[in-house]
C-alpha cells in the first residue's frame, strides 16, 4: 500500500486523501442547497444533540445517556423524514448540474477566497414596483443576499437575466404566463420567476391575500426579504424574519432593501443621493 505521509503513529494513504476532498465536496453542495432556509437549523441543532450525547457517555451519566441513545438509535430515520423534500431536491441537483464542469471546478475550488461581491443596483426594482403599485399589478418578488434559492428557484421558470424595470414590468403583467408567482433575485439577476413559495399558516387580516400569506410563509422559512403589491389597493408590503409590514412608501422600501443588503457587511447604511432624491419626488 503506497502511503502519503506519516503524522506520528497515524499513516495517511492517498486514498483517504481523496476520499476526504470527496466528502468536503459532497457536504459542501449540501450545505449550498440548504444554505438560507429553516433546514440548515434543524441540522445544527442534530449535530448539537449529538455532541451533546457523545459528552454525557463520556462523562459515564448513563441513564442520561441511554435516553439520548435511544433518541440516536433513531436519528437517521427521522433525519429522512424531516429532510425528504431536501434529500430529494439534492439527488436532482446532483444529477442535473453537479458534475457540469464548471460545477465541479467551484466545487473543487472551494478553498479559493471568493472576490467580495458588491452591492446590486436596486434602482430597478424600486422603479419597477412603483409604475407596478400605481397600476394596481399584483407582484411577490423574493430579494436574497447570500443564496439563490435554488430549492425555489426550481419550482418556477429559470431566467438567470439581470434586473431590468422592463422585465420585471413584463413578468408581472396581468397578461403574461409568468405573472402568477413569485420572481426571485439575487446578486443583481433574476434567478427565476412563476416560483412557489411556502405560504404561511398564521391568522392574517382579511385585506391580505394569497400573496401576503407567501411572502410571510418565505419570510419564516428563509433568511430573504420578499416584496408584496397588492392586487387590489396597489398598497406595498415587505416581509422579513416572520413580520410583514404593510402600506409602505417607496424611500421606506429602498431604506429597508439597502439595509438588509448591508447586513451582511455589519455596514450601517448610510443615505445616498437616490435616498434624498427618492424622498423628495415621494413628498412632492
């Protein structure tokens, strides 16, 4: 058997090389589909109870022990069922984009330091979503800041074409295919439109629709901002961490959109030019 190296008493072959970089790839992938939704926590708290299992045998505590054990005995079967919408959404992906060749340089490349993105160009969607809100257009449109939500972004129609007030004008339109659904944005592109989105099943007002419900229900399941305009009174709502806040104006939406974009850069957002500008064509 033809070894690597040696640490100490410990003797590493090429094989567990290689099987190491194929189980990084693997976890990694996992972790880029689940990045961003409510699953990523009932991992971390599986892999907490674990250690915390692993700690209380240590420790010889058995009857604490043979609780949790009898817990882990199960873990696996439960694992499948809480995850089964995930694991299945994984296999897909595995199968339908994994091992294209760019896929699998980035998956390979994970160590690489990734340029600091900037900061997209809203401009666009506030535009958008006034001419939308003054015409009464119904609209859900899901901005992410650190994934693409590909578990959604699959249940729509893929466009992967950068924001424009045009597009997201025709998306929405009454007439168009595209319309019934949600548009979801992500680094300065629309990702996907037509997408189905977890509804909510809090008790809301009665002035709120199936919309509304969507945008509370991805708000709860995901760490995103969804933007709502209602059909019916053309009113602009915003929707974050499980709150939806209703009849907005439109410097409020670009101060809310511009900090949850900042959030990321523990940056505190400062007001720019088209801040004071959009305030002053509001008031006028």
């Amino acid at each position: 058997m033809i070894f690597a190296f040696k640490i100490g008493f410990l003797e590493v072959r090429w094989i567990d090389i290689l099987d190491i970089l194929f189980v990084a790839i693997l976890l990694y992938q996992l972790y880029k589909l689940l990045k961003g939704s409510v699953a990523v926590r009932v991992l971390i708290g599986f892999v907490l109870l674990y250690l915390i299992y692993l700690i209380v045998r240590a420790a010889e505590m058995n009857m604490l022990a043979g609780i949790l054990g009898q817990f882990m005995g199960v873990g696996v079967l439960a694992a499948i069922i809480i995850f089964s919408q995930e694991i299945r959404k994984f296999l897909l992906l595995l199968g339908k984009t994994t091992f294209r060749q760019n896929d699998i340089f980035q998956s390979i490349m994970i160590w690489k330091k990734k340029e600091g993105k900037q900061i997209m160009n809203i401009t666009p969607i506030i535009e958008a979503i006034k001419q939308l809100s003054s015409t009464n257009t119904g609209a859900l449109l899901v901005i992410s800041r650190n994934t693409e939500l590909k578990f959604y972004a699959d249940s729509g129609d893929l466009l992967d074409a950068f924001v424009s007030k045009r597009l997201l004008i025709s998306i929405f339109n009454k007439h168009s295919p595209l319309h019934d659904g949600a548009a979801i944005i992500f680094n300065g592109k629309i990702i996907a439109a037509r997408c189905i989105l977890p509804v909510s099943e809090r008790d809301l007002p009665a002035q709120f629709g199936m919309r509304h419900r969507a945008a509370l229900g991805m708000s709860e399941a995901t760490d995103t901002l969804i933007l709502t305009i209602s059909e019916e009174t053309g009113q602009m709502s915003i929707a974050r961490n499980g709150k939806l806040d209703d009849n907005l104006s439109v410097a409020e939406i670009r101060r809310r959109v511009n900090s949850y974009l900042l959030e990321t850069k523990k940056v505190s957002p400062a007001k720019t030019i088209e801040d004071e500008s959009e305030e002053l064509e509001v008031a006028s």
